[in-house]
C-alpha cells in the first residue's frame, strides 16, 4: 500500500484512536458536521446564497478555533462516513450525494486542516469539492484537484493503489535481474590513456576542480525572458491551440480515415469555441477552413468534401439557433468578433440578425447590427427582405435603404412587396429607394403609391415621380388631377402633383393650367382659389418659357390674388438664372 | 457561535488580509534569497571576508524589516513546503534554486521551525549562520547537536524547533523512497507499454491513470529530485521506445520544475513527454531499427511519427484528458528553435515551451542511449557538451542553460576518477552552484581499484585539519571502457545508489 500527495512515505496513523479530550472530540463532531452541511447546501446552491454563506461562516469559526487550539484536524475517511480519531462522527451512505464516498472513491483516506488555514484556503477548498461533486462520478477525481491546488493547510492520504490494480495486474514487473556480487567483484584498473590524463591534470592544477565555463551560467537578464515565455504558454487558449494544431495536422495527414477524425476534432474544436462565446477564435477557425478547402481542392476532391459538409453545418438550423440562443444570452463579451463570425455565415446569419436587431437597442449595437446588413444585404436581397417586418419598422427601413443602394431593378419587386405592411414610415422609405434604381419599372412603381390611402405617402410619391418614355405616369397624374375630387385634396398634395405636370411642358397640361387659373367657382371658391394658388406656385417652380406665358396670362384675371401672385412669381422668375437656363 | 445575522463576511477584511499575505509574500521570497545566499557565501569565504560580511548586512536587514512590520520572523518547513510567517513562500523561475537550497538545508539539519525574534543583533545573526554551516555537526543526531551548540553559543534570539518525526528523512526512508520510485519508474514503461497494446486493439485508454502516475512522479521529482534524474540512467534496449518516453518524462518534469512551473502544468507536462513518440507506432520496427542510412522513402516514414503522434491523441476516446500542449509536444519535438526541422508547419510559426523542453530531453535521452544504428554511444557530459556547443542551433538556448545547469558539469550517473584514486558514480549534485563540481558521489572502487560497496561521499566536505577539500573530480571516465552499466548501480537494491 501507497500514499500519495505529502504522505507518500507515511503510514495511516493507527495509534490516534486514543481520545483523552472529550470536549476535542465534541468539536471536531461539529466541525465534521458543519463541512458536510455546507457541502449540502453548496450543492444545491450558488456560493452567494445566504444560508450558504451563513454555513462557510460558521464552518471558518469553529475550525480556525480548533486548529488554534489543537493544531491540527485529522479526519478519517470511510466508504460512506467520516471518523475522528476512529471515532464515527458523521454517515452518509447515499452514493450521489455523500461526501465521505466523493473523497473515498478516489482512494483519500484520511483528510488534514492544519494550524494557519485561512478563510481563503476553505473557500478554495469548499471550491473544489463543489467542482469534484458537479462531475459524473468516474471522470471526476478529488485527488487529482487536490493534489493541483497545493493547499498549503489542507493535505491528504490516499492509496496509490492504482499501481497496483490499474498498472499491469498480474504482470511481472519489467525490473531487470542485477547480479550484486558482481558489482563488488574485480576492480577497475583505468587505462592508461586516462591516467596519463589525469596525472597531466595533477600535475597543472593541484586543487583541480573542473572547470564551471563548460555550463553557461544562468544570468540575472535570462530571468524575465524565461518567465515570460512561460506566461506566453500560461495565456494562450487551450481551444486555439488546438485548433491551430488541428489544422496543421490536416495539411500534413494523407489518409483519409485519419483526415476525417481530425476534422471531426476540429468541428468539436468549433463548437466549444461557439458555446464559450470564442467568437474571435471560432471566425479563424471557419476562415482557415475556407482556406485549406481551396487548397486541398485541388489535390483531394474528398478531403474538400468533408470540409465543405462541416462548413455547411456550421450554418444549418440548428446551429443558427445556438448562435440565437447565446446572443439571446446576453453573455457575449466581444460582440465585434460576434459579427465578423455572423458575417463568415452569409447569407443564412442574415435572418438571424431580425431577432438580433430586436435586442441591438438594448446592448447599443445598432451601428454594428447595420453594418453587418451593409456588407452582407447587396448581394442578398432576398433573404434581406426575410427579415422585414411590418413590427420591425426601423430595421425594415435600413433594409429598403440597403436594397435601394443596390440600384438594381430586380430589387424593385422586393420593394414593391414590402409596401403591404401599409406603414407610412416604411412606404415613404420605399419611395426613396425606388428613386434610387435607374429604371422605368422603378419609376413606374413609385406612381402605385399615389393610390395609397396615407396622404403623405402619396405626397412623397408625387414628390419623387420622374418622368420615363412611357406616358403612362403623365396620364396617371393628369388624371388624377382632372378629377372633382382633387381640389379637396390638401394644399401639399395638390402641390406635389401640380408641380410634376408643370415640369412636363406637355401642351394638354399647359392648356389644362390655363383653364384652371380662369375657372372660378362660387360653391367652392377657397378651395378652387387654393387650386389655382397651387397652379401658380408650380409654374413658378416649374420655370419654363411655356410656364411664364401662362402666368403671364394670369396677370390678366379677374382674381386679384391669383393676379398678384402670378405677378409675383414672374418678378421671381425675371431674377432668377433658371428661367434663363430653361429657356 | 454565529447567528445569521452576525454571520456577514467583511469583504474589505478579505481585501486587506490577502493585501497583507501579498506583502508577506514578497517579504518572505527576498528573506528566502538572502537566507540561501549567506549560507552559501559562507561555505565559501572565511567569516572575516567582506562578501560575506556584507551577505551576512543584507540578510539582517530583510529581517529586521520583516519584525519591525509583522513582530515575528518564522521560518517552518513541512511537508515539502517552506512558510514563512505561516504563509506559503512560492518559488518560481527566479528563486528555485535558493528554494531547493533552503529546503535541502533544513532538511538536512531536520530543522522543522526557525524564529528570529524581536532584538536580534547582527552579530548573534552572524554567529547563527557560522553554526548553520559547522561541518563538524554530527550526522546522526543533527538536530539535536545543533541546537545543543546554538544553546552554548549564546544566541537568544534565534530559536529552532525539530521537524515532525514523520517528515525526517532516515535511512530507511530514503531507501523506501528509491524503491519506490523504481516501482513507479517501472509501473510507468508498464502502462506506456498497456496503452499501446489497448490502442492498437481501439480499447478505452485509461488516462486518469497515467494522470495519476504523473501526480506520483513529480511528488517523487519533489522530495528527491536526484533519485529520479538517476533513473534516467536505466535504459532497457528491448524497449527502447517505452523507456526512452519515460526517460524523457523524468527529464522532463525535473526541467520544468526547475522553470517554475506549477504541479497542474508540470502533470500536463509528464503526460505530453510520456506521449511524445506515440507516433513511433505508426513507423515499422525494421525501419526504427534498422542498422544502416535509412534512405529517403524510410526516412519519410519517421518524419510522420510526430503528426501522426498527434493525430493518434485526438484519437482517443479520452481526449479530453489529454493536455493539448501533448498534441503540441507529439508535433514539435523535432522542430527546432529556428522552426526547421520536421515536420514543416503551414502557419504556426511558434514552439510552445513544452515542445522546447521535451525536444532537449529528448535529444539528450536518445544520444545517451545505444541504437542499432548509434555509432557511439554518448556519456552525458559528452551528449551536454555537444548539445551545448554544435547543436545549440536546435534548441531555445534559455532552456538549454537551464537544462545544462540542472544537469551540471557531472551529471548523475557520471562515472567519476577521483583525486583519492577512488572512482565512483555521481548520485546527487550540490545544490550550492558554487560547488557545481562537488556532487555526491557514490564510491564504487577503492584507491586501489577493488571494486567495492563504498559509502556516497560529498565531494564538498573539507578536511578539518587541514581545510581543504577531502576528496575532487579529475576525470570523468566512459563505463563502456571499463564494462561498467550505470544503470545496474541504480537499479541493485541495497545501499546503492
């Protein structure tokens, strides 16, 4: 039998059954009690609960008082129970939950607290049984914890049994048979090369020491060098060892069989990455996939296959989920690294990101949200419009202003689509961006928003109507004009339209124009008046010769006012350089 | 007892208690250097020597410093570890060596505690160390000797207490010690040679296990370090591969002790040595062995052992157990410091330090051991002297000084011509690096060149009389020459090595 940790040599001492101290025997009772009943609660609760607390608190009193008094705390360990000088102090024979069978089943057999045991030491302690008891039973391994700690107040006895039981049972041992004898039999009689040698050395140094320039000295300067090649190990991330180590051996491994299983390391590699929320190691990680599978295309057509069948479920349902999930979290340090990982994931990541903007408000990342749509929407209007939604104005703005950006035609039905969400905000959006694609079937998309039933949406249309070689947009406007209805329409509207048929120079408008200014209507005569104000100003604006003789003829009217305006605007109209330029 | 509502843990106590075991930290490390070198200068100089006269000035004032601030300067040593005022004093890189040097000290002296109180004088701190280094103290009762001399010498302010009977090393414990540490030395080429046979039947490779047997070893590298860098002199042919991983192992872990690394990393550490050639597996016998040149398709077939190592470790159904620096360490051992080597990286462009370690131990391990296709074998000091002259390009050369300085000039195992005309066996450095050519040394001839069960000698032990040294290296000598196996003498039971 062994004992491993500080007590490698030393046997159980049996001749401590002998209790002279009742009152020692009634504390370490308590204390044995009091460290199984924090260990309970610990497990069941976070280390902040205040009962926990209450427990660690009363646990640190009463042991810092018996080791003051005492020196030490030997507690002995059984199956399912803990003993103190062999006295039983505390049972617990469920396996799950015993604390005695967590330190027994790894072979500890006797525990120690000695003198100088400080609060920091316990909560560590109290730490690492947690951590023991939260593993399945046959990975975890206390001894192994505690043996890494070092606690300089807290040492153990185990058995080293597994020498023995783990490490060729029934084997003989490979020790080789050494003849003793012949170790102390015949002498050695140095040849006479080496004692030529060493007379020589005699015979120069008499005091000869051999000379210490043979072993570099270690200089003070070597010092910093060595400690901080050890912190440059201490720091890097084990996960990104291993992937960088996983890809070298990709570029290396020939066999296919062999290719596979690291590839299958590396996806597991990626998904600890992704579940630790390593998001900047996860993004090299898909880059340096993408690279070896370009490279590799070339040479193993099968190898660039299982790439590519990682790459792929690096970006399936369920793995856009997680990704959900963890932002949903709210636990991501580094949400640039968040991004440039979603961006590597194009275009599947890019419906994730319409749950994702529903948070952005609340972590401030709206700007980052919109740049990922930026970079990512040009070449993906389809799934960009996935996204919209009609609850989702402000995202569903930036997402028109990014296809309109596009200024690609084929974009104008996505645009058109979105227009069923009947929000003024994203219909006038609409209107914008349709303006932005150089095309007739964009302009002609615009005039379908001058039915709309929001007035300020077809004000916007109006607003943004440009003229195309079909007549069909003059016909539209001309007739919405004509009819009775239009001088109900509002001052802005009646604007909007009057201004896009005066920049026509279309003869039937200029006629039309002038008809209007010399109609008058008793039954409606402030609104007719309104209208024909309207005329006035959008022959002003619209500043061609054909304009300037029509109000010229309006200065002519009956109406004062619609004289005077017409007056007006020429005298503005004579300033300017526009009508000079028109002309 | 505490209620709930006394039970409220102060959180700026805790900020200030651990502000306090910072500074108590830091107090105890320079009391430790400055402890470690004034014993050291006295071994040297004369006591009326401005050195050590100047030593003994420094060592005072760190500790009046330390009671002027904490009341009380205590030294304890237990179970390995060295406290200071009760609060652990960690070594690391920097300070192992007065580390290792103290902890010898005390042991030595089977000195469990010692006090410096409250009106120490410089001259009574002077006169403690010249009695801490009296060589004439008796070797069987040391403790007691001493501290019989501290009583007449008249020193009050300094007290020492004896180590706990359990802690003291007696001949039968140190015996025990070296027993045991060749069960484990053998245990270990067992289950190397267990997880190749379940590897290649695709069993369930036990990995706690050999983390476990890692936790042994470097308890043992611990308490002994010399005994288990012995070991290393054991070399079984026939498994070459299996004993040469834990040769590497040892080596291994005794370095990155040395470096300062912790027990978590030196396990993780052991594991990527004891792994490193798994890959050799991969490679056919007739290849590894074969006699001659190899030519280029053979040579192709070792160079993948290192990667085809690693692949092997991910593998395994207990990956997860397996440190990832032993992937690192099974790819990098033959890569050298300027990355050339094998096999080619596409864009690591570093060597963790475990791979430095392991490439230096395992370049020295493998020259000092006879190969059918080995011309020579090499003695360590030769394989350290061309590893420190014509193959330094390979390896970190921080790592190699240390390596070279862990080693020393005579490494365990050298078989040594001594000035007596005796010849012997070195069993166990001087931890003073002054005396880096004054090891231990096992006498295995007489002056007459009988072959003899001889005691094990400090070369560092002065005659008396005449003050000079009682016995000194002349010449290394190489066994093969004289028939001699190393390894016999650390292997026969008994009162060797």
């Amino acid at each position: 039998m062994r004992f491993s940790n500080f007590s490698t040599l030393n046997k159980l001492d049996k001749g401590e059954t002998l209790i002279e101290d009742p009152a020692e025997l009634q504390k370490a009772k308590e204390i044995i009690q009091g460290l199984s009943k924090t260990f309970s609660l610990l497990k069941v609760y976070p280390p902040d609960n205040p009962s926990v607390k209450v427990s660690i608190e009363v646990f640190c009193e009463r042991i810092t008082e018996f080791l003051g008094e005492y020196d030490v705390l030997k507690i002995g360990i059984d199956e399912f129970s803990f003993a103190f000088r062999g006295e039983p102090c505390f049972m617990d024979n469920q396996r799950r939950k015993s604390l005695p069978f967590l330190f027994f089943k790894d072979g500890m057999r006797e525990i120690a607290f000695y003198k100088g045991l400080s609060r920091e030491e316990i909560q560590d302690f109290l730490k690492v049984v947690k951590e023991a008891s939260n593993i399945p039973p046959e990975d975890s391994d206390i001894v192994a914890l505690l043996w890494e700690k070092e606690f300089p107040h807290i040492q153990y006895v185990s058995l080293n049994e597994f020498l023995d039981s783990d490490i060729g049972f029934g084997k003989e041992e490979l020790g080789l048979e050494i003849d003793k004898l012949k170790l102390t039999s015949d002498s050695i009689k140095l040849t006479q090369e080496d004692l030529v040698e060493i007379q020589k050395i005699k015979t120069e140094h008499p005091a000869s020491q051999a000379s210490l320039s043979d072993i570099p000295s270690i200089k003070e300067s070597d010092i910093p060098e060595i400690q901080s090649m050890i912190s440059a190990s201490r720091e890097r991330s084990h996960l990104k060892e291993l992937m960088v180590l996983l890809f070298e051996m990709l570029c290396l491994e020939k066999r296919d069989e062999q290719f596979s299983s690291v590839l299958n390391v590396l996806e597991k590699c990626h998904y600890e990455m992704v579940n630790n929320k390593d998001f900047s190691n996860a993004s090299i990680l898909l880059k340096r996939l993408l690279d070896l599978k370009v490279i590799l295309s070339a040479k193993s057509d099968e190898k660039a296959k299982l790439i590519e069948r990682i790459l792929i479920k690096t970006k399936d349902e369920s793995s856009i989920a997680k990704l959900k999930d963890i932002f949903c979290d709210g636990k991501i340090k580094d949400y640039e690294s968040f991004f440039q990982y979603l961006e590597l994931l194009i275009p599947e990541t890019i419906l994730l990101i319409g749950d994702i903007w529903e948070k952005v408000e609340e972590h401030g990342l709206c700007r980052r949200t919109l740049s990922f749509l930026e970079k990512s929407g040009p070449n993906q209007v389809g799934t960009l419009i996935k996204i919209a939604r009609a609850e989702r104005v402000s995202l569903t703005k930036e997402i028109i202003s990014i296809i309109g950006k596009t200024g690609d035609k084929k974009a104008v039905p996505y645009l058109l689509d979105l227009a069923r969400f009947q929000d003024r905000a994203i219909s006038i959006e609409i209107i914008s961006a349709l303006k932005k694609i150089d095309s007739d079937t964009a302009k002609k998309a615009i005039l379908k928003f001058l039915f709309e039933d929001d007035e300020k949406v077809r004000i916007t249309a109006a607003e943004n109507l440009e003229y195309f070689e079909d007549k069909s947009c003059l016909d539209t406007i001309f007739e919405i004009v004509k009819k009775k209805d239009f001088k109900k329409k509002s001052k802005l509207e009646k604007e909007a339209f009057l201004n896009f048929l005066a920049k026509s120079r279309n003869d039937n408008v200029h006629i039309f124009f002038g008809s209007l200014l010399k109609k008058s209507n008793i039954l409606f005569k402030k609104r007719q008046n309104e209208t024909r104000l309207c005329v006035v100003s959008a022959l002003e604006s619209a500043a061609t010769p054909e304009a300037v003789a029509i109000l010229k003829e309006g200065t002519h009217l009956r109406s004062k006012s619609i004289r005077q305006e017409c007056h007006i605007a020429l005298r503005k109209l004579e300033k300017s350089d526009a009508l000079k330029v028109k002309i | 007892m505490l209620d709930h509502s006394e039970a409220t843990y102060d959180e700026s106590k805790a900020v200030s208690i651990k502000a306090r075991y910072k500074n108590l930290a830091k107090l105890g490390e320079e009391i430790l250097v400055r402890f470690s070198s004034v014993i050291k200068t006295a071994q040297i100089f004369e006591q009326n020597n401005n050195t050590f006269i100047r030593q003994i000035g420094l060592f005072f004032n760190r500790i009046q410093n330390a009671l002027a601030n904490e009341k009380e300067a205590l030294f304890q040593f237990k179970k390995n570890i060295l406290f200071f005022n009760y609060y652990r004093v960690k070594f690391d890189f920097s300070t192992y060596d007065s580390f290792k040097f103290l902890a010898d000290a005390f042991r030595e002296r089977e000195i469990g505690l010692l006090n410096f109180s409250l009106g120490l004088q410089e001259e009574e701190l002077k006169d403690f160390i010249l009695l801490f280094n009296d060589t004439e103290t008796k070797k069987e009762n040391p403790f007691e000797d001493f501290r019989r001399k501290l009583a007449a010498s008249g020193i009050s302010h300094i007290t020492i207490e004896k180590m706990h009977p359990s802690e003291i090393l007696i001949e039968e414990s140190i015996e025990e010690q070296k027993k045991f540490a060749k069960k484990v030395f053998f245990k270990s080429i067992t289950h190397l040679q267990e997880i190749i046979q379940r590897e290649r039947q695709r069993k369930r490779i036990k990995v706690k296990t050999t983390q476990r047997l890692m936790q042994t070893i470097i308890d043992l590298i611990i308490q002994n370090e010399s005994i288990m860098v012995g070991l290393t002199n054991l070399k079984n042919h026939n498994e070459y591969t299996l004993n040469h991983s834990v040769n590497v192992c040892l080596l291994s872990l005794c370095l990155g002790r040395r470096l300062g690394l912790d027990k978590r990393e030196l396990r993780d550490l052991g594991i990527s040595a004891f792994f490193h050639d798994i890959g050799k597996l991969e490679v056919p016998e007739e290849i590894l062995n074969k006699p001659g040149k190899l030519n280029d398709k053979e040579r192709e077939e070792v160079e993948k052992h290192p990667y085809q190592g690693a692949v092997k470790l991910t593998s395994l159904e207990d990956m997860n157990l397996i440190p990832v620096k032993a992937l690192c360490v099974a790819m990098e051992h033959h890569i050298d410091a300027d990355l050339s080597g094998y096999p080619k990286y596409w864009k690591k462009n570093y060597m963790d330090i475990f791979s430095k370690i392991v490439e230096i131990s395992d370049f020295f391990d493998a020259i000092t051991t006879e190969r059918p296709y080995r011309k020579k074998v090499m003695s360590r000091e030769e394989a350290l002297k061309l590893m420190l002259k014509d193959f330094s390009y390979k390896f970190d050369p921080l790592i190699l000084k240390v390596f070279a300085n862990m080693l020393g000039i005579y490494p365990i195992g050298s078989l040594v011509a001594l000035n007596s005309g005796e010849v012997g066996i070195v069993t166990e450095l001087n931890p003073n690096k002054e005396f880096m050519a004054r090891p231990r040394v096992k006498l295995i001839s007489d002056e007459t060149g009988n072959k003899i069960d001889g005691e094990i000698v400090d070369l560092a032990e002065k005659d008396s009389a005449t003050n000079t040294f009682k016995r000194t290296i002349l010449k290394s000598l190489d066994p093969k020459q004289y028939n001699i196996k190393i390894s016999d003498y650390f292997l026969v039971e008994g009162s060797y090595l």
